[in-house]
C-alpha cells in the first residue's frame, strides 16, 4: 500500500490514562490525529475507546496526562447516546449544527466589505485579502455555501424524520440518526465518530463511506462494520490489554498483519519453552561447576522465566440451548399484510421455512423490518393472511432495545434475578461461571451495571437473552455495540446453529458470512425474496437496473413516430439538404439526452433532494422531449421534400 506523509497535527493524546474507581480503562495512551488521518479505533468492549474519544472532545479529564489541540480547530463528537436537546425540532437541531458555519460566512462577508474600503497597495489590504481568502477555502472544503440543501440532501439520504417534527416524539433510533447528521452537517476539522451505523441501514451506511471519502476534515471512528473499516480508514489503532497499536492500512491489511505477528509470537513462545526446557534439563543435573561459567546459564535461565508468554486474551464462546429439534413443520406466512393505520407496512407476503435456512432481512429505516419479525413469530396479529407457527418451533428473540437496566443494580440480579445457578439447556451452571463465557470475570456478578460501557451493556444483555434458548432464533440488529472479536464468536455461533434463523441487519459483512436467503422490503409494501446472501442481493439490484434501463430504451424504440409519406412539394435548397443530412445526428444525440435525464428522474432518490434542483431537472427534461419532437417533425418535411 502506498503510504502518504501526515499532515498537520489536530489533536493529541500524551501518555493519558484514566480510572474509573478501581478499574483501570487507559494507561499511558498517545495518539495524534492528523489532517489526512482516517483513523479506525478498535478493541474489546470495555477497553475504553469511548473514553478516550471524549477524552480527545474534551469532555472528559484525564487522571494523567495530557491532551493538545491545534489553535482554532473545531472538534465534534458523535456519541452512542444523542447528545441533542429534544426540546426542538429536527430542522432546528440540523440548523443549528450549520450555526459555525453561517457565522464563518457572516465574518466571509463583512471582511470583504471592509476589503472594498481598503487601498489596493496597502499593508492592511493584503493582510485582509488573505484572511478572506483562507475563509474562502474553510467554506469551499465545508461545502457551506449550499446550507439549506446540504440539510435537505442529508435529510433525504439518512432517511430523517419530516424536518418539521419534535425531537421528543422520535424514537431512540431516529435520534441517533438526527445527531449524526447534525454532526456531518457541521463539518468539523476533527470528526469524533462513536458507532456511526447503529440504527442507520444498508444504503444510508454506503452513502456516509460516500460522505467520508469526499470529506477533508481528519475522522477517527469507532464501528463493528467491518466493510465500514476497509472502505473509510487509512489508519488502524487497536487498544488491547493497555497497549495501544497503530497501523497504516485498512482493516483488511491490519488482520493480515496481525496474523504474521500472531504467528512470530506463537514461534517465538515455542523457542521460549524450548530453551526453558533444555536449561532446566542442565540445571537439574547438578553441574559440580556453580561458578562463573554456570551462573550465566543460571541467569539467562531465569531471565527466559521471567519474560513470560505474551498476554493472553480471554475466550468468549456460548452456545444457544436447543430444547427440541425442530420438527418438519416449522414457520409458514400465507399471503399476509399489515400496518399502521393508512399505512401498509407489507402486503400478501409469503414465507416457507425449511430447517438450515437463515433469513437476512434489509431495507430502509421504519419500513416494517422488526413489525414483521413480531408478526412472524405470533407476537402481533396481521391486518390479513395467515401465520402457521410449527407444535416444535421455539423461538429465541433478541431485539434491538437493551432491557431496562439500572445502573445500580448487579449483572447477578439483572441476568438471573439474583439466583446463583441457571438452567442453560439441560446443564445447571453457577451465574459467574455463565458470565465469563461472555468475557466477564466472576467479580463482575456482584458490580452494578452502571460501570460497564455500552458494548459491555450489551454483552450482559445477550447473556440474558440467551439464557431461554429456541431452535428457531430471532434477531433484530444483533450487531449493536458489539466489539468485532465478539461479532465473529456470534457469526460463528449461528454458522453452527443447526435450527432455523430470521436476522434484521445493517452489518454487510454478517449479512454475506451467515444468510442463505435475504428478504428486500421495497416500495409500497413489497418484499423480495432471493435465494443467497447479501452480495447475491446487491447483485439482483444491479441486474434489475439493467433489465429496467433496457425495457425504457425498447420503449422509447416502440414510441418513436414512424416518418410519414412524403408530400409533394419543391425540392430542397442547399442549406436544407445539409440540414438533413445531419438531423439523424441531432436526433440520436437528443434522444440520448432524454434517457440520461429519464434515469436522473426514475433515480429512487430524486425526490428528496432540494425542491429547486428537482424542478429544474423536470425542466430539462420535459424542453428535452420537445426537442425530440420538433426535430422528428423537421425530419419529416425535410424528407417531404425531397424530389
């Protein structure tokens, strides 16, 4: 991989460390950010890459260390949890993202002003001029002069509640997607992001890649997409057990070292025993020489001793306890439709699970994904249709909101109800045995939960989900939080899982691992069903393009007026026989233009973009086909004319 020099340094972290009571999360940390950084932060839940984002926002003190940041910068920090107040609507708390901004093209502005007062030769002149320029290209790289559409544009694109709604009526969810992008919109010279695609779906995720490819501020991120990591970063930092490693490359790049370090290590632990071995082999043999020349021996012995294997990270495995195998008669949906009032979420949908199948489930946000799991599993009647549930299925169902949890109470209570063995399938196991499984050491029982992070949260969750076992399981956007040691664990869990499974997910690389079957919601209550995994659907997607682009042009070939029969009148001058000589030229060419528009406007996005930028393609367009027109009639009585 070709590698490029830093640019300026933004933001830094000098030998930081930070404790929560007895609990260590960072020690001695140092990273600097700089301009052209696309940094991927990455570790197991709870090492304390959330800390140290708010360390570098400037939200949290250090218990060491110290932080720098470079005069003038603008630093913004997405967290899991929307830091926006909901005392506001959405285009409020958008507008007022731009705030820095618009004040950045006020000062713009009123410099020029004052520019124009100014002699052309003097001092004061120039020392100005260069300030308006250096404002200039804070506003171009920002893309600030297009406010009001930008916010549109990113509305439309995350799939945003109407602009005129209140915050406090938005679900989790929707607010979390309100506050990045607020936070895009603002277009900060360091860009915090903590978990940018929870809750946001598969074609919202592709466009923020879009987004951060053309962005020219620095990004560290924090995410479990794993597709995410290898399209965005240039810079992988992983924390693992206090250490902190920097790595200039992808994800992808960064696993394969990791892997011919592992491998360097495991060599080097042999040679280690092997040495230790052989050392101890000549030590007990008692050498009547304990001099000078066996003491260095003695010594290089308990120096190998001493160095240790490498740290070893703990093993997190669970298996999902099966009651009974599923019978032949599993889950059937016949011709089903439901919704909300007007509005229909799916209509005459059908469904036949056979045993090994695992469903994938993907489509835009709010489109009725975690409704129809409800409904699948009986939990929710349909409007209309047929749901036959198996006498055998047993469902096991994890969704996407964490269970209330308060932050006083211990993972003993919240995970058993205080009970210290649980039932997981046929065995009885102590609860702290059960939760390190889950990577929790038996101490964690009895801490409250308000001392993990949101991945570890999420972990504890999990642990109680699972408890109640099902050969048939049900996931809602099982990634959440999730560090990506733990996500291969579970990806390799429902590889394993030999009933049925049904998962709603944004996470593309889970997705292409695990499905044999994906489900597509689509306009208007659509849903469709392909035989594969996530790359087989983005394929079906292309082809249907294709196949729809080809039916318009036979189309427009079908509609095209065939030219009539000439009508006799004098022949044609010079100039008009050049004319047509060329109009079949003029035609293709502007037939090309209609279909270049037509694609514009049969674009799934189209209409949410800025109103004025719709209506001016509309324009082109309908100008287009009149020129079509116009020249097939010139066409016609040049041909007419012919003697």
């Amino acid at each position: 991989m070709a590698t490029t020099l830093p640019g300026k340094a933004l933001l830094g972290a000098q030998e930081v460390s930070k404790s929560f009571g007895a609990q260590q999360v960072l020690s001695r940390i140092s990273l600097t950010i700089h301009e052209s950084d696309r940094i991927g932060l990455i570790g197991r839940n709870g090492c304390g890459k959330s800390t140290l984002l708010r360390i570098l926002a400037g939200l949290m003190e250090t218990d060491s260390g110290m932080t720098t940041r470079a005069q003038g910068i603008r630093v913004a920090l997405l967290e899991q949890h929307c830091s926006l107040s909901t005392d506001q609507t959405v285009g409020k708390a958008l507008e007022a993202a731009t705030s820095g901004l618009r004040a950045l093209i006020r000062q713009w502005r009123e410099a020029h002003e004052r520019l124009a007062h100014l002699q052309h030769n003097s001092p004061a002149y120039e020392t100005l001029e260069q300030e308006c320029h250096d404002l200039q290209h804070r506003l171009e790289a920002a893309q600030a002069w297009h406010l009001d559409t930008e916010i549109k544009k990113i509305a439309a694109e995350l799939r945003l509640p109407p602009l005129e709604q209140s915050l406090a009526s938005l679900s989790g969810g929707e607010l979390r997607r309100v506050d990045l992008a607020a936070k895009l919109l603002a277009h900060p010279d360091v860009l915090l992001l903590d978990e940018p695609t929870n809750h946001i779906d598969t074609d919202s995720v592709a466009w923020i890649e879009h987004f951060l490819e053309s962005y020219t501020g620095a990004c560290i991120l924090v995410t479990h997409d794993r597709y995410f990591l290898d399209r965005v970063t240039n810079r992988i930092v992983e924390i693992s057990h206090g250490a902190m490693l920097s790595f200039p490359g992808n994800y992808e790049r960064f696993l394969e070292y990791k892997a011919t370090v592992e491998d360097v290590q495991a060599r080097t632990e042999t040679n280690r025993l092997a040495l230790i071995k052989r050392e101890l082999a000549w030590y007990r043999r008692g050498p009547k020489a304990r001099g000078t020349k066996s003491k260095a021996r003695i010594d290089r012995l308990l120096d190998t001793q001493a160095q240790g294997p490498p740290p070893a990270s703990k093993e997190f495995s669970f298996a999902i306890p099966e009651p009974e195998r599923l019978g032949k008669d599993i889950l059937e949906a016949r011709l089903v439709t439901h919704g909300y009032e007007d509005r229909v979420l799916f209509r005459h949908f059908s469904l036949f699970m056979q045993k090994g199948m695992r469903v994938g489930v993907v489509g835009p946000n709010g489109c009725g994904k975690s409704t129809l799991l409800r409904v699948l599993m009986g939990r929710e009647a349909p409007q209309s249709g047929d749901i036959f549930i198996g006498s055998t299925t047993r469902f096991l169902y994890v969704d996407q909101v964490l269970a209330d949890m308060d932050p006083d109470a211990r993972v003993l209570d919240f995970v058993s109800d205080g009970q210290r063995h649980v039932d997981v399938g046929r065995q009885r196991i102590h609860v702290p045995s059960y939760l390190e499984s889950f990577l929790f050491d038996k101490s964690c029982a009895e801490m409250p939960l308000g001392r993990f992070s949101g991945g570890e949260r999420r972990r504890v969750d999990l642990a109680k989900k699972l408890l109640h076992g099902g050969n048939f399981i049900v996931f809602d956007e099982p990634t959440n939080d999730l560090d990506l040691y733990t996500l291969r664990v579970l990806e390799e869990t429902i590889e394993c899982f030999e009933g049925c499974a049904l998962i709603v997910s944004h996470d593309r690389y889970l997705l292409n691992r695990i499905c044999t079957h994906m489900l597509i919601f689509e306009e208007n209550g659509a849903i469709v069903q392909i035989t594969g995994n996530y790359d087989d659907y983005r394929l079906y997607c292309q082809r249907r393009r294709e196949d729809e682009k080809r039916q318009r042009a036979e189309q427009q070939e079908a509609s095209r007026p065939a030219p009539s029969s000439p009508k006799p009148r004098p022949g044609l001058n010079y100039k008009e026989k050049q004319e047509l000589a060329a109009m079949e030229q003029h035609i293709l060419a502007a037939e090309e233009k209609v279909a270049l528009l037509h694609e514009q406007v049969n674009d799934a996005g189209f209409y949410s973009r800025d109103f004025t930028e719709t209506q001016e393609v509309l324009r082109q367009l309908r100008d287009a086909e009149a020129e079509v027109a116009r020249l097939y009639q010139r066409w016609e009585e040049l041909e007419a004319g012919k003697q």
